[in-house]
C-alpha cells in the first residue's frame, strides 16, 4: 500500500463517513452491545483489583496486631510472674505479705 491509500484509509474513518454505511447500521446493536461488554469487563476488573489490594492491607494490619498482641501478653506474663509481683511489692514499701494458710471454698 502507498502512503496516499493510507492517508485515504484514516481520513475516510476519522472523518466519519464510516458512519454512513450500511454495514454500521446493520451491526449497531452488536457494536454497542460488544461496547458495554467492554466498560463493564474493564470496571469489574478494576474493582477487583482494588479489592485485591484492600484485603491485602488488610491482611498485613491483622498480621501486625497479633505480632503486637503476642508481644503484650508476654510482658504482662512476665510482669504478672509472683516472684516480679513480691519484689515490685518490697520496692515499693507496700505493706503486704503472703498468706501462709491455704485457700479454702466454701460450697453451698
């Protein structure tokens, strides 16, 4: 092809004359109809990939709060241990002491 039928070509498409031919007017409805399908696979596609990302952050947050839960409840293991509790106690000059009688209960 030369570059005149080319030029030709583009000009006859860009300009709209396309439009006049039959072969537009007997396949509008499939032509709009393959168009819809189109906007709709690629907004369904994009909202997928935003839910995708979503949950991945998501995911990361939920990983970073049980590392930090796990981390709490070794600090409060390690604070709450009965030999940390009696040394707090004699630092502190809480008057306090343990009992030396056994727990009872009492059953109804």
């Amino acid at each position: 092809m030369k570059a005149k039928d080319i030029k030709k070509k583009v000009m006859y498409i860009l300009g709209g004359t396309v439009l006049t031919e039959d072969f537009f007017w007997k396949n509008a409805r499939f032509i709009i109809t393959v168009f819809v399908i189109l906007v709709l696979y690629i907004s369904n596609r994009y909202s997928c990939i935003e839910k995708r990302s979503q949950i991945e952050s998501l995911q990361h947050e939920l990983k970073d709060a049980k590392f930090e839960s796990l981390t709490i409840a070794a600090q409060l293991m390690g604070v709450s241990r009965e030999s940390k509790v009696e040394s707090l106690i004699q630092q502190n000059g809480v008057d306090l002491q343990q009992t030396k009688e056994p727990i009872y209960k009492i059953k109804k």
